[in-house]
C-alpha cells in the first residue's frame, strides 16, 4: 500500500520581527496561521502521515499559550499519526517545559521523536518506521543520523524512512559544519526509502525528478528578503514498489520582495505604483536607480507615501537616483558667466553626461 507524506519544517513559531514594526503582530500570527493551513492541506490530500522535521518552535522558551496552539492545531490532523521532530532552534532537553507541555497538549496521533531509535507506525495503522535524528541541541559538528547505518531494520515492514535536521553539503550553507552535517552520499547509502529533512529554507531539489530520495521542503512562510520564494512544502507518496513521486505546495501568504528599478521617467513610476499600489501582503524593500528631471524626483516623497499606506512594509532606497543635470538646473543653479556655469554648459553641449554628473555633484560638495 502505498503511503501519503505532507512533508514540512522550519516554520519556527514564535519568531519575532521587530525590524518591522508596523507589521510584526501580522508576521507573527501568520506563522500560526500557515500552520493551521497546512494541516488542513494536509487533511484535503488524504494524507497518512504528517511529518514536521524540526524547528516547529523559534525557541524552547516558548510560552504556555503558544504552545498550546500550536499543539492543537497539529492535532486536529484528520490523518493517521503527525511525526514531529526537534529541530536546533528548538532542541529536545529533558530540563525544559516545552516538548512535555507540548505533547501533553498534542494529543496521542501526534509521534514525537526525541530518541535516535526505530519508530514503527504499525500503532499508527501505517506500515513505515520512522529513523529519526534529533537534535539535542542547537549547534553540532556531528550528524544527528550516524546511527542509523547499523540499526536494525524489520524487513517486514514496507516503508523505511530517514527524518532529520541539519544542513547537507552541497546544499545547505554550513561553512563552519556546526549544523548537524549530512553528506548526500551517507543518507543514500543508508538504506532508507527517503530523506525528509529540515535546517535549510529554501526547498530541495528545486524540481523534483522522480529519482529523489532526499527532500528538504523549505520554511513554509517567508522570514526575510533573503527568502524571496512564496513558502513551501511537498506532499509526497512512497509506491509498494519504493518509488516515489512528489508535489511541490505553496503554503504561504506574505511575500518578501527586493527589488531594484531603473527609472526613466514619470512611466516606471507609474508602473511601480500599479504593481504595488493596492493593499497587499507584501513587504518591499526597493532600490531606484537612475538619472531623472527634478520634477520626476519632486514625485518621490508622494510615492512612498502612498505606497506605505497599502503594503505591509516599505524599505525605498533613492541614493542611486540622480537628477538629470540640463540647461535649465544649470540656469537655475549657478550664475551666468561664471566658472561653474561655464564648465558645465561646455559639458552639456558637449553632451558628456557622465562627466557633467561627477562635475555637478563636485561642485555641490566644494560650493557654500
């Protein structure tokens, strides 16, 4: 029989984003949210099996309430069992509240992997053994999965599977391999079915091919403009003949975009007021370039403005935006016949347009 994996990690409730102050209570409680989403993802597609592979949890210091919710909502899964692991943001230790607060609240479909032993499903009604590699801590030079090559292994059951977090060379960035390193060659000849793995943000492999045995399915909601993707996840099936095939979900809601734009005149403005002029679950941190009139460069305090209104955060950066040095500022700027009017009439006759830019803006920083 074959067997229906959701497959999730890294959505580190609780994170906090005080870098946006406007919009951290809604980033906070979108990471709530996506979960909720994701288990009735999950539901929808008949899953059996829900796997969270590690930092479901910012920190272990999480507090009662939240926890709390985050057990409810990941026992509400209408599948079979949720297999949750701990992640380095929220290590499994014996000392703290979280994990027992957690399972306390969660339910008995709820599986959680706090030993670095076989875990049947058989009790779960599902005809797989988890292998898991938690993580008892937030840094290690050691793979959490080591284990696993000399376990035992009930040939009698149909599905074997590897669930771990950590960084794996190649993939995740790891320079100083304190991350609990996976080689891609170790987790492959280990004997598993498949890889679900958890650390790394961003989903892997980027298209599935059919032939995969290793899966990190990314944060499901974006965490900062370094994570320019929508949030992620796989749903995926193990066949009775150990093939796989996976589906790539888009799970989140609020996008992080960085962007840079040239400007030219008053259209691009306008085009950038059109992309983003709408209320929006957006957060925009954007770079204009360009060499553009004074009046172009009078419409950009108004822009922001207006743009501030309907997104959810506004980062617009203009020191690469220029005004465009013409005969008319010339006039304006510097007197008739002299020095400074004289080079840089020559120069915009001449049209040397760079030459008139480092000129202009020389003259700018020597003049009172």
């Amino acid at each position: 029989m074959s067997l229906r994996v959701f497959l999730t990690s890294d959505l580190h409730l609780g994170m906090k984003f005080a870098q946006y102050p406007a919009a951290h209570a809604e980033l906070e409680e979108e990471r709530f949210l996506c979960l909720e989403r994701m288990v009735a993802q999950a539901g929808a597609a008949h899953c059996d099996l829900l796997v969270i592979a590690g930092d479901l949890f910012h920190r272990v210091s999480m507090s009662k309430r939240d926890t709390e919710r985050a057990a409810k909502a990941i026992g509400a899964f209408p599948g079979k069992c949720v297999a949750v692991l701990p992640g380095n943001h929220d290590y499994y230790s014996p000392d703290d509240e979280l994990w027992p607060r957690f399972r306390e609240k969660s339910g008995d479909s709820v599986l959680f992997l706090d030993q670095p032993r076989p875990c049947s499903l058989r009790g779960y009604e599902i005809d797989a053994c988890i292998y898991p590699g938690p993580c008892l801590s937030i840094h290690s030079a050691a793979s959490a999965v080591g284990w696993v090559r000399g376990a035992a292994r009930d040939e009698t059951i149909r599905h074997h599977i590897g669930i771990a977090h950590g960084s794996l060379e190649g993939v995740s960035p790891d320079f100083t391999e304190s991350y609990f390193p996976m080689k891609t060659a170790d987790l492959l000849s280990s004997g598993m079915d498949a890889w679900f793995l958890g650390h790394t943000h961003v989903r892997y492999p980027e298209r599935p091919s059919g032939h995969d045995r290793i899966y990190y399915p990314g944060t499901p909601a974006p965490d900062g403009f370094d994570c320019t993707h929508a949030g992620a996840a796989w749903l995926i099936e193990l066949g009775d003949k150990k093939e796989i095939s996976a589906q790539p979900l888009s799970t989140g809601r609020i996008r992080f975009v960085d962007r840079t734009l040239e400007v030219k005149g008053a259209a691009d403005l306008a085009e950038l007021e059109n992309a983003y002029g709408v209320p929006d679950t957006t957060l925009l941190r954007l770079r204009l370039k360009g060499r553009v009139t004074r009046e172009i460069l009078s419409r950009i305090g108004p822009l922001r403005a207006r743009m501030a209104e309907h997104l959810m955060h506004l980062e617009l950066r203009t020191e690469d935006l220029r005004e465009t040095i013409t005969r008319e500022a010339i006039d304006r700027e510097y007197p008739v016949g002299s020095f400074p009017h004289s080079l840089l009439s020559q120069l915009a006759e001449e049209d040397e347009q760079e030459a008139l830019q480092i000129a202009h803006e020389l003259l700018q920083e020597l003049l009172p």
